[in-house]
C-alpha cells in the first residue's frame, strides 16, 4: 500500500452532497472570522472520513460469516428477532456491533445468499450501544437466505445522532459475503442474529472490521469465545 493510500480512502456517494455542505459552511465561517472557518474545516474532512468506503479483503472459505460492520462488539445475548420479520419468537445468539462516529459506516452482508425479506420500523433514537435499542429504536431488518437454506436476520439500528439508514438492497437480490448492504448515517448499530446452535467467534469488546472480521463459523463446534482486555 502507497503512503498516501493509509490517508485517503474512498468516499461513498452518498457522501458527497454532505462534505459539499460542511465545505460551504466553512467557508462562510472562514469569512466570518478564520478560526471559525478552520473549525468548519475540520469537521469537513470528519465528514469526508465519515462516508470513507474503503476496499476490505474478504475471507473466502466456506461457512464463514463476517462481521457486517466496523465497531465495537457491545452484546452478546439471546433474543428474538425483530417481529416485522415473521420469524417467530425462538431466541437466537444476537452480536451488536456498535459504530461510533468515527467508524466507517458501510455495512456489508455476513453471508453470501438471497434477501427474502425486508421490513422497516420507525422507532426512537435512543443511544445504540443501549440493549433496549434493539427493541425501540428505528431500524431496517432483512433476512438473508444462506446457501444451505438457513435464515439470517440482519438489522440496521439507528442510534442517537443517526436519524437515517440507507439500505442498497432489495428482497430478491443475492448477495454476496461481504457486499455492500446499506449505511446508517452518524452513530449506530448492526445486529446479527446467529442461527441455532451456531457460537460466536467474537467476544465482547472486540473491535471489528466490517466484511473481514470472522464473526462465526457455521461448519465450526468451537464454543463461544470469551476475551480478556489487556
């Protein structure tokens, strides 16, 4: 990788018309008074760095499911998936990765398989990193078909500065492991709901990169894993 590669990674789309703001505005501080301007300066490339969508290197062996994004692992528990999917209510393993503002907020799929399902919930904007955040903030649910023809529940969780997730998919696509799925602007949170019997490889704290980070091995009998900050 060239030096200049570390510090400048592509931008998403989406991101475009949200630095163009931050830049007039810095410069209308700029004119205004210059350390205001170089402030509005700052939170410009934040905002660059924010939309950032870098290349990430998939893992290709069979059964693995990576992790959908970039963050902290901040649960690891039982529950049901959202009802707007029809799932029942058997409680499966459920990993919340938690993406602060300063994470990269590109998703992308855990598995390779067909989007059967798609359902959206308005909701609060409680801080995603909370337990309840599952249950009452807005999100956007999908259930992705695997290959072996097991579901996996997947959902987008606003937190308290987002107010806008943005799938990129539509029930009947096919994805593929590590594809872009959506993004969620400013601050939030991705769950993934592991199927029966299926143990995390993941522990709580760990830090994750979206469509690289081994989040499960459904071919694996390893037990959970724990971790030990150090």
């Amino acid at each position: 990788m060239k030096m200049h590669e570390t510090f400048i990674k592509p931008m998403h789309p989406e991101g475009r018309k949200f630095v163009a703001i931050f830049a007039a505005v810095a410069l209308v501080l700029y004119w205004i008074w210059t350390p205001l301007g170089l402030v509005g300066l700052g939170l410009t490339v934040w905002c660059y760095y924010f939309f950032r969508d870098p290349i990430r290197h998939v893992p290709q062996a069979e059964g693995l499911l990576v992790s959908p994004a970039d963050g902290i692992v901040s649960l690891i528990e039982m529950a049901s998936p959202p009802p707007e999917l029809g799932l029942g209510p058997e409680q499966l393993l459920r990993v919340s990765v938690f993406m602060s503002v300063f994470n990269v907020h590109i998703n992308r799929a855990p598995a390779a398989g067909r989007v059967v399902k798609m359902a959206y919930h308005a909701g609060q904007f409680l801080n995603a990193s909370f337990d309840k955040a599952s249950e009452l903030n807005e999100r956007a649910s999908m259930v992705i078909e695997m290959e072996d023809g097991r579901n996996l529940p997947v959902v987008q969780i606003a937190g308290l500065v987002a107010r806008r997730i943005m799938p990129f998919t539509e029930e009947g696509q096919m994805l593929r492991r590590g594809e872009r799925f959506g993004l969620i602007r400013f601050g939030s949170r991705v769950d993934i709901y592991l199927p029966s019997g299926v143990a995390p490889l993941v522990a709580l704290g760990q830090t994750m990169i979206a469509g690289e980070t081994v989040i499960a091995d459904l071919s694996s009998d390893q037990p959970r894993r724990m971790g030990q900050a150090e």
